[in-house]
C-alpha cells in the first residue's frame, strides 16, 4: 500500500483503546484470531502459477503514457487562461501522475532483474521529478507483507484508524496536502544539509526516507547495493529539487506553485484511497494471512470509477496479501479464478466490497463506536 511519508502524517503514533465490548474491539479480536482457511492458499497459489511474471509489454506503455499525459496535462494547467480550463488540465494531470507514481508499488515488489531498465526509467522519468524515488518505498513495504509485522508496532503501513476517534480520519486525510512542500524541503534543503552534518542525515533517514503512515517507525541505514542506489536518487532529487527552485526564483513561480496543488490532489487520493486500503481493525496482535487477508479489501468490477482511486491493481488489495508477488496486470484474472473456484459463499469473497463510499462510511462507523 503506498501512503504519505513519515514527516509525522498520522494522527497519533498510540491509538486511545476503545471501550471495552465496543463493536471495534470485537471485530479486531474476531480479526486477530482468524485461523488461516488453507483451501484459500492453496487455490490462490495453485490457481495462479501461470500469472507470476511481470510483462514489459504491460509495464511500460502504461508506465510511460501515464507519465505523458500527466505532464502534458500540467503543461496545459500551467498555460491555461482561464479557471476552468486550469481546473481541468490539474484534475487529468493529477490522475495521471498519480496512476504513474503508484508504479513505485510495484518495483517493491518485482525482482531487480523482471524488468530491465524499468527501475531506472520509471525514477528518471517519475519518481525523482515528483521527488519520491522508488528507494522510499523499496524496502520498506515488504515489511508491511512480513507475516509478523502486519496490523503491529512495526508495520510502518498500519495503523488501527478504526479504534481511533472520529477526528483522527479528516486529520489524516488533510495531512497529505502538506507532502509536496515536505518533499520539496526534503530535497532541497534537508538532504544536502545532511551530507555535512551526519546527525541529520541519519535523522532525516530514519523518520523522512520511508512511505509510511506509522508515526513510530524508524528506517534502519541502508548497506550495500541498495545504499549506492540511495545515494543516486538522493542526488537527482536534490539535485531536480535545486533546478526547479532555481528556475521559480529567476522566472515565474506560478508552475511550480500549480505543479505542487496537482501533486497535493494526488496526494489526498491516495491517502483516501489508504483510508479503504484495510478495515484498520487490528490493535497490534500477530494475525494470520487469512486474518491479514479479511482486514484488506478488494473493490472489484465492475464498479469502473475504482481504476481512478485504486489503479495499478490496487483495487485488489486484499488478493494482492494473498499474493504480493503477483504483478497488477494479472490481479483481475486471478481474481476471477478463485471467484469461480470457491464461490460467493467463500472466506474469499468476504473482503469484497461493492465501492469506495460503503467503506468510508464502515470506517466512520467504526471510529463513532470508538470514543
């Protein structure tokens, strides 16, 4: 699940408990205590083999049109003479980019070697212009598939928004417009301060390097390979962050100020899209994969609005617990597979749900029962 990063977005680090007998904690317990349905994982697993390997020829047209149209959208939000036609530009630019970043999901996830070349054109072209090179997240949401840290203390992607108080939601949600001014920050004035002062390079690493939304999280230092392709991204970000700066003091700031609203509405996407990624009802307690597997949820066709708010197949985010290895592109044969071999009645087809409305509305519910 892909989340705002740890300049302290979240509400609070330590939920207050619900009250004792509150539908909340019953259904976190209920979750938290889940045996695993083998049937389930063998047929996921069985069921799916032929589906494991990532297509360039999905990957990159995708990658590489999304990318496009979001900037030649900006472009005309940048070039626009009326409100309208800005409006316009910045809402198609934000859910382009928005669709082009969510690729980071996927590059957590794929071997280095599945697709040559993709790590580096997706972060030359995406991640270091929008300031989030795909080291803030590789390594980082493994741990959240970690069979022991899922729904824990040390899940940097969970945290129990269901048990929280009511306010917490529109305070979480609402966080996510500062992300473009932080990453800017970040780039441009943290990370080069860093490489002269190592106190605050190894804070900056440790509670601003990472794509997360627990508060509590601290990022172990990098080593080997991937520390030399830390310090490559680090040094195009910064060295991007440095230019644009440049750019917007000696011509115009009005790209950069649109460029950042575009990027904050993308922004707020995804952090509502996080908001229904799970039902957020665990309280910290080891869960099974099928515990894991039922707090996650899948909003599956043929709602189509769901590829604006969940694409790159995150509108199967509970099949992609059973299954995080799978590419996006082979999440909806999948889960037509296992819809037919285990039927409507199944452990499976509860984490089905029919939109992004409903969910919100479960998780206020939640939230109201918690105070």
């Amino acid at each position: 699940m892909l989340a705002s990063d740890t300049f302290d977005t979240a509400p609070s680090a330590v939920p207050p408990a619900p009250p004792e007998g509150s539908a909340a904690m019953q259904a976190a317990a209920t979750l938290a205590r889940t045996p695993d349905d083998k049937a389930m994982l063998r047929a996921a697993v069985e069921l799916t083999r032929d589906l494991a390997p990532a297509r360039g020829a999905i990957f990159w047209p995708d990658m590489l049109i999304s990318a496009f149209v979001g900037y030649a959208s900006l472009a005309g939000a940048i070039l626009a003479q009326n409100g309208w036609a800005m409006a316009a530009f910045a809402l198609v630019s934000a859910l382009m980019l928005y669709r082009a970043l969510l690729f980071i999901h996927e590059l957590s996830h794929i071997h280095k070697d599945a697709l040559p070349g993709f790590r580096l054109g997706w972060n030359l072209l995406v991640g270091i212009p929008l300031l989030t090179p795909s080291f803030m997240y590789e390594g980082v949401h493994p741990l959240h598939h970690a069979r022991t840290r899922y729904g824990t203390a040390e899940d940097p992607e969970y945290l129990p928004l269901a048990l929280m108080k009511p306010w917490s939601l529109p305070v979480f949600l609402l966080t996510a417009l500062l992300l473009p001014v932080a990453l800017l920050i970040r780039s441009a004035v943290l990370v080069p301060l860093g490489a002269l002062v190592p106190p605050l390079r190894e804070l900056v690493w440790a509670r601003a390097s990472a794509l997360a939304i627990n508060p509590a999280f601290r990022r172990r230092p990098p080593e080997g390979a991937f520390a030399r392709m830390v310090l490559w991204q680090e040094a195009g970000a910064s060295g991007w962050a440095w230019f644009v700066l440049g750019w917007s003091a000696t011509h115009s700031w009005r790209p950069l100020v649109i460029a950042l609203g575009v990027i904050a509405l993308g922004a707020v996407l995804n952090q509502t899209r996080t908001l229904v990624a799970h039902l957020w009802e665990n309280e910290g307690e080891t869960m099974t994969v099928t515990g894991q597997y039922l707090d996650s949820v899948n909003v599956p066709p043929p709602g189509w609005v769901t590829v604006l708010w969940a694409p790159v197949g995150l509108r199967y985010h509970a099949l992609h617990h059973l299954l995080p290895s799978l590419p996006y592109h082979a999440l909806g044969e999948a889960h037509r597979r296992l819809c037919a071999e285990l039927g409507g009645g199944s452990t499976y087809a509860r984490s089905n749900y029919p939109g992004l409305f409903p969910l919100l509305g479960r998780l206020v519910r939640s939230t109201m029962g918690a105070r």
